[in-house]
C-alpha cells in the first residue's frame, strides 16, 4: 500500500475511535435485547459500564494538555538571528512558525504540538533544540536540522500526511496519559494499529522532511547532518563522563559546550567518527513500529532529491543566539550541569579536578597506615621507612585486596597519589588537560610524567628504596608530607533538588511517600484516603493523572515545607550507609541501612509506584556506598 493510502487509512482510523466507543455500548444494549433473561440483562449492563469506563477514560486523555517544557525559552526579541532563520525555514516548507523555542539537555531537534482530538486539531507548536546541538553543529548543519522538524508539518506535501504525523505524536500521548483499566487496554491496542498503518506514512513523511533540509542547507549539509545526529549520542556521554564530571570534583562549574566543541575537534574523536561512523549506522535497527527510516537510506534517498546549494556558514550553532557568552552559560545550569562553584576555564577545572583525585587516593593510603599502625600520619616518609622494612603488604592488608598482588597494585597507586600530591602542592607538577585522554601530569617543561613507574620498584622490593629517595629528594618531596583534605563540602538545603517519588510503600502497617533528592530522601506518611483516590482514578485508567497532579502539587509546596510536615522524616545521604532493593519471597523491598544501626525497611506494594528518576538514582547511589 502506497504511502498516500495509508495516510487515508490511518486518519479514517483517527476519526472513528470515538464512534468505537459508543459503538461498544450501543451493541452490548442491542445483544442485551436479544438474549432474554438475567443474562441479556448482564451482558446490556456489562456493555454500558465498559462504555462509560471507555468515555471517562478517553474524554479525562483528550482533555489532557501537554504539560509545559522545562528549559530556556528563546523568545524574539533577545534571539532575532535565530528567529529570522526559523521564520524563513517555515516559509520555505509552507508551514506556521512555532510559537515558541527550547532549549533542552538532549541531542535532539523537534516540533511539538500540543493538538487536540487525537491530532485532528492542530494546536500549540513547540520547537525544542538540543543546547548540545549548538556546540556540535555549524549554523548551516543545525539550518538542515530545523528545516527537516518544520517539514513535518510541511503544507507543501501530502496534508494527511502532516496529519499522520500529528495523530501518531498525540495517540502516544494519549495511551500514556492512561495507567490502566480498560480505557488503556482498549486504546494501547487501537494505537498498536493505527502505528503499523501510520508508521509506513511516517517513514514516508521523514524522507519528505528530509527534502526539506536540502532545500534549506543543500545535499551536502544535509547528509551531514543527518551523519552527525547518528553518531553524537556516544560522544556527548563519554564527554559527560570523562569531563564534565570534573566539575563537581574541582569544585567549579565548567564551559560545557565550549569544551564540548573542542572535544568533538581533537584528532581522536575525529578518528573515532571516522573509523565507527558506519558501523553506528549499520546498527540502526528497523521494525515495523519504527518511525524513521534507516539514517544510511535516508542519507542514499538525498542523491535523488535536486540539489539547492547554498553558502554554508561554518559558525558554531550558538552564534545564533543573542548573546551567547550569556545565554550558553546561563542554559548550561538550567539544563545540563548544576551550579557547583565559581566558572571556571578547563584548565583550572583539570588542575582542581586532579587534585581532589589524589588526594582522595591520599586519605585511602593515611587510612590503611592508621588501621594497619605502620604509618599512622600517611606521610611520605613513613610509607618509605614501612617500604624499606618490607612490611608492603602488611601496609597494604587494610586495603582488603582480593590477592597479594592486587594489594600491592592499589599500595602503589595510592602511594603515587600521595606522591603527586606533594608534587602538586610544591609547584613541580600539575595535571594537563587532554581533549584525547582526560588528563596527564606533567613537570614544569610539560613532559608527561608517571608517578606510578617512579613508586612501583619499591613497593615491589626493599632494594629500590634507596633509589626512590633520591629520586624524591629530586623533585621536592619532603619526606614529612601529608596530603591535606579539603573539607567536606555541605549542601545547602535550599539547592537540593527533588529527583522524583516512592509512593505508597508500606512499613509497620502504615504508608509513606517517599521523596528521593539529590542529598536526601523525605519519608512523608500517606493517608489511606489518597489511596481510595488512586483507585476510583484507576476505574477510568486516570490513576497516573491523579498521581502527577499530587506530586506536582508537593513540588509546588517546596522541600523546606514537605520536612516540616506533622510525620516527616528528612534521611540525609551522609547517614546512609548502605541501601538497596531485595526481594524476599513475593515482596520487594526497599532498604536503607544508617549510620547510627537502624534499618529502615519499606515494602514495594501492589500500589507503589516510582516517579521521576528516584528508583535509579537510589539504585546508582546505594552502589556509590559499595565501591
């Protein structure tokens, strides 16, 4: 079936839904009258209920309007260049303009609209662009990108194709409005449908997009484009990993996306880009439900559509913006990183950011001398004198290695950082920013230099100490050093921020809320009623409706107000000492083990549900207490 039909299809399956339900109970009435008896009577009853649940259900979705987007809204007047480009984008694909633009933490364009009845009524447009995007892409890239989102909604195609598009947004919005009943059972297995007619439109509509992105940046840029959103998933969550997570360690907050730009321009990404680009894009895996099609067809579809060359502008995306030496920083804390200290270069971070490394393996060292009683203050000289005595490895047993050797390898590591700290502290060396390898440590004239080859002979054997000394005494290590900790940083309640909720966990016999922070957790007791509530909700397939509108009006009461509530319990981080989610029997758990030896042990009942992020942000935490 040609795209064209199967857009016809699928609209004519937008509009009957409705008429479905009515339908249901218009036949159980007319079977009701056919079957004398009790069970006439039943079956009529029946019929009439599963309409009601079915139109609640539906009316309480369709009424639903799409919750606002968090992020830096851009509007006109500050951000003319980009608006000017989006306008002229919607005019060249003959479509409106959204009404608003932002900025988000992902690596994704789109066009939202918040359309009514299923998507037969167009509504609210929302353009979102990645803010990674902008470090990531040239002008003429993120132009190709913009241009394929407004094709969706191009008046210069097929319109029931628009309209697919539109339907298939709302229909999953819909279905998941919906927490269970028949309401939900009825419609997820009528949008089932309607996507395996739709999504062959869709992926239709996507290679008309994409004409789009040609018209507006040319064949080449679009191919690139196209080529870049494939494979920068992998990049930006390495970035995060190895970089950006240096910020909370130095204490400073970093240029994210100028850092981002210049990770993406070292030789080695490059390299990678180069060498796994297709392999990323052979991965790409198509099903019957899939939107889009492949990005390697997409990218062959383009050769068949008439070149539009234009002028590329290899400006980084973020020219666009008014401002951007204050708009980037400004959009960094409010979607991608927190405010964890003053900004600062990258230089700066790396060289904070390597010192709290090694002071960290410092304090292991100082604490395995104090319980093992050799070397109680972890100064250098006294791990020297313990190396020179052959007690390495009764140094090293505190560290509970699982094999003589292993303890050895962390003795030397640690013993390193002890090291480098001292080097650190006395001006000979300090930690280099490397865009292909995180950081080095280099001397003064900027050789790299491993600390861990200068220790390891002696950790290895007494008759290397004497050599160690001397290399020591070289670079400026006292042999009375001790690396000293910088305090531990307090949070401030008024920063934590709420990641989400238990709710309806069950200890003793009574129910709890509980609310997961960044730094804490709120154990909040709940009222049997809220559960009969939840319940009645529940009959319509509304249950998680009910749920979002008490949350988001806990969220609206504020964290310094939810601890003050008659029963609450504020559970700090630093009190936890261990945590998890056993199961014992047909019963899961959630368990927090504290500081002063109780365990508080909440069961996951039939009721529970996890919002937000609180279930892996527990999950990653409680695995923090075990490393």
């Amino acid at each position: 079936m040609q795209a064209r039909g199967r857009a016809v299809l699928a609209t004519l399956l937008l509009v009957a839904f409705p008429l479905a339900v009515v339908a249901v109970g218009v036949v159980s009435v007319l079977a009701g009258l056919r079957i004398h008896g009790k069970t006439g009577t039943y079956v009529m009853l029946a019929g009439l209920a599963m309409m009601i649940a079915l139109g609640f259900g539906l009316v309480s979705a369709l009424r639903a309007r799409r919750p606002p987007i968090e992020g830096p809204r851009l509007d006109r007047a500050a951000h003319p260049a980009l608006w000017r480009m989006i306008d002229d984008l919607a005019a060249q694909v003959k479509t409106r303009p959204p009404d608003e633009v932002v900025l988000i933490g992902e690596i994704n364009a789109a066009v939202t609209e918040d359309a009514r009845f299923l998507g037969l009524r167009p509504g609210r447009r929302t353009m979102l662009i990645g803010l990674p995007l902008l470090a990531a892409m040239s002008v003429s890239e993120l132009r190709s990108v913009l241009a394929h989102e407004l094709g969706h909604y191009s008046g210069g195609h097929t319109r029931l194709l628009a309209l697919t598009y539109r339907g298939t947004q709302t229909l999953a919005f819909t279905v998941d409005r919906l927490d269970g009943g028949p309401a939900r059972a009825l419609l997820s297995a009528y949008s089932k449908l309607y996507l395996l007619i739709a999504r062959a439109a869709n992926r239709r509509q996507e290679l008309q997009a994409d004409e789009a992105s040609v018209l507006a940046a040319g064949s080449r840029t679009a191919a690139a484009a196209l080529r870049k959103v494939a494979t920068l998933g992998p990049l930006w969550n390495d970035y995060c990993e190895r970089y950006v997570s240096l910020g909370a360690r130095a204490r400073r907050t970093p240029a994210v996306l100028l850092g981002f730009r210049s990770y993406l321009n070292h030789p080695v990404q490059r390299d990678w880009v180069t060498k796994y680009a297709d392999d990323v894009l052979d991965g790409e895996e198509l099903s019957k439900f899939d939107s889009h099609p492949p990005t390697k067809r997409r990218i062959a579809a383009l050769a068949g559509v008439p070149d539009n060359p234009v002028k590329p502008d290899a400006r980084p995306g973020w020219s666009l913006l008014g401002a951007p030496k204050i708009d980037v920083p400004e959009a960094e804390l409010a979607v991608l990183i927190r405010d964890v200290g003053p900004r600062a270069d990258w230089d700066e971070v790396v060289k904070r950011a390597g010192r709290a490394s090694v002071a960290e393996g410092a304090k292991l060292l100082t604490a395995a001398g104090t319980e093992s009683r050799l070397a109680p203050r972890g100064t250098v000289g006294e791990v020297v004198r313990v190396l020179r005595d052959g007690d390495a490895d009764a140094l090293a047993k505190p560290l509970r290695a699982p094999s003589r050797e292993e303890g050895r390898r962390l003795l030397t590591e640690l013993f390193a950082d002890t090291v480098t700290a001292a080097m650190i502290d006395n001006g000979v060396a300090a930690h280099r920013l490397n865009w292909g390898g995180g950081w080095e440590l280099c001397l003064g004239d900027g050789e790299p230099f491993d600390v861990a080859e200068l220790v390891g002979p002696a950790v290895a054997s007494p008759r290397a100490v004497d050599e160690l000394v001397q290399n020591l005494q070289l670079l400026k290590v006292p042999a009375g050093y001790f690396c000293k900790q910088e305090p531990e940083r307090e949070s401030d309640p008024a920063e934590v921020r709420m990641l989400g909720m238990f709710t309806a966990l069950k200890a003793k016999r009574k129910l709890y809320d509980l609310i997961v922070c960044d730094t804490e957790v709120i154990l909040l007791p709940m009222a049997r009623s809220v559960l009969l509530r939840r319940g009645v909700a529940g009959l319509i397939g509304a249950r998680g409706v009910s749920d979002r509108k008490r949350i988001r009006k806990l969220r609206e009461r504020g964290l310094h107000e939810l601890r003050a509530e008659p029963g609450a319990r504020r559970i700090p981080f630093t009190d936890i000492v261990a945590g998890g989610f056993p199961r014992r029997k047909l019963t899961a758990y959630l368990t927090m083990e504290l500081s002063d030896g109780e365990t508080l042990e909440l069961a996951i009942t039939g009721n529970t549900e996890d919002f937000g992020t609180a279930h892996d942000a527990l999950k990653a935490f409680f695995k923090s207490l075990k490393a």
